[in-house]
C-alpha cells in the first residue's frame, strides 16, 4: 500500500499536469484545426492512433474543442477506427479531468460552475448512472466543463467511466461519418453518396435525442444556467 506521501505527491502531479494543459491549450486554443491536427498525426507513422489519442485526451482537459478531433479522427482513420481512437481520447480526458476536479482543483470549478453543480448532484442523487448518460446525450452543460463538475459530485469514477464512454458513442460515430464522408469527397474514393448519406441521417438522429429524452422523461432536467455573455 503507498504511504500517504506517495499518494498526496501523485495528486499534485496529476493536478500540475492538467493546469499545464489548460494553461498550454488557451495559449494554442486559435491554431487548433483539422489540417494541424491531420499534419501532426500523419507524421508520427506507425503510431499516429495512439498519437491521436493522446493529443484528444489533453484537448479534452485542455477545453479544446472536442469537435474538430472527431471530424478528423473520421477522415484520417475511416469510420470504423475513427470512431474508436475518438471515443478513446474523449473517455481518457474526461477521466482525467473529473480525476483532477475531484483531487485538487475543486475550488476553482465550483466557482466556474456556480449553481449548476448543486442541480448537477440533485440529479445524481436521484437517479445515478442514468442522469450522467442523459447529461452526455443531451449536452446542457459544455462537453468540457462538465467533465470536472461531475468529478465534484459523488458519483463513483468506475460508473462515471463506463456511462460516460457508452453515452459518448453516438455523437461520436456521427460525427467521425461526417470527418469520413468529407474525406471520400475530397479525395473521390469509395462511395461518396452513402458516406454522405449515412452522416446525414446519424447527425439528424443525433439532433432528434433532446426531443426524444424530452418526450420520454416529460421535460428535460433544468441544470444550464439562464443564458449570459459567457460565450464558453
């Protein structure tokens, strides 16, 4: 078993490791785009998934914009390994910022969060895994920022893991359509039309589960803040 010293200096370190993210991706937040993204991946040759893997978990924790990463794991890597790489990269950021959220930077995310989180737990005492995979359906709260709020509640990190991961797999696969699409188009392989095709209608069944969830549940939870000029 680690002493208490080992386990306090590991907590610091995870910690320091995401602030440096953080402070790392404000500063590269404006150069972040598909073609970047596919000349960095594309030169590391035989490891290009994992290296996009890891670059889609720090952008996680570093409040990238998790969209581009999708779009251009669809088009460097197909549909089927895009999709794959991408919900890898989405579950290990998001681990590892509720894991800093809830180990040392607590204080910071309260204040960004505001009355938000107390409604964010309110579900979550009532109604556990479920609340967690209706808030990755339903995006009520930032893809990023609720990835550290939900780290100050008391779920456990195993449910949080395993919902987080399977709730996330559809706007992934659609998305990595529309990256894989994109490319077909582009490059003139394969079967344009389907691929286009077959985006369309994930992004639509996609945009159809708010009102899906709304019709089943009899409303959607109220945890967003009322709109203001934070534009996050």
């Amino acid at each position: 078993m680690d002493s208490p010293g080992a386990a306090m200096t590991r907590r610091w370190l995870l910690v320091g490791a995401v602030v440096a993210a953080i402070a790392i991706g404000l500063s590269v937040r404006d150069q972040i785009s598909r073609e970047a993204i596919a000349a960095w991946v594309n030169g590391m040759g035989p490891w290009a998934g994992l290296g996009f893997v890891a670059a889609y978990a720090l952008g996680t924790v570093a409040f990238l914009p998790g969209l581009v990463f999708t779009i251009s794991g669809g088009a460097l890597f197909g549909p089927l390994w895009g999709t794959l790489y991408s919900l890898m990269g989405a579950t290990v950021g998001a681990t590892l910022a509720f894991a800093a959220a809830r180990h040392g930077l607590g204080p910071a995310i309260e204040r960004r969060s505001g009355a938000r989180l107390n409604r964010l737990q309110a579900g979550i005492d009532r109604e556990g895994w479920r609340f967690v995979a209706l808030m990755r359906l339903v995006p009520l709260v930032p893809f990023n920022l609720l990835n550290y709020m939900l780290g100050l509640t008391r779920i456990r990190l195993r449910v949080y893991v395993l919902t987080s991961m399977v709730a996330m797999a559809p706007g992934a696969l659609a998305y990595v359509w529309i990256g894989h699409a994109g490319r077909q188009a582009l490059i003139g392989g394969g079967n344009v039309v389907q691929a286009a095709l077959i985006a369309i209608a994930l992004v639509a069944g996609l945009a159809f589960l708010p009102r899906l969830v709304r019709s089943l549940r009899g409303g959607l939870p109220a945890v967003d803040d009322p709109p203001s000029n934070d534009s996050h």
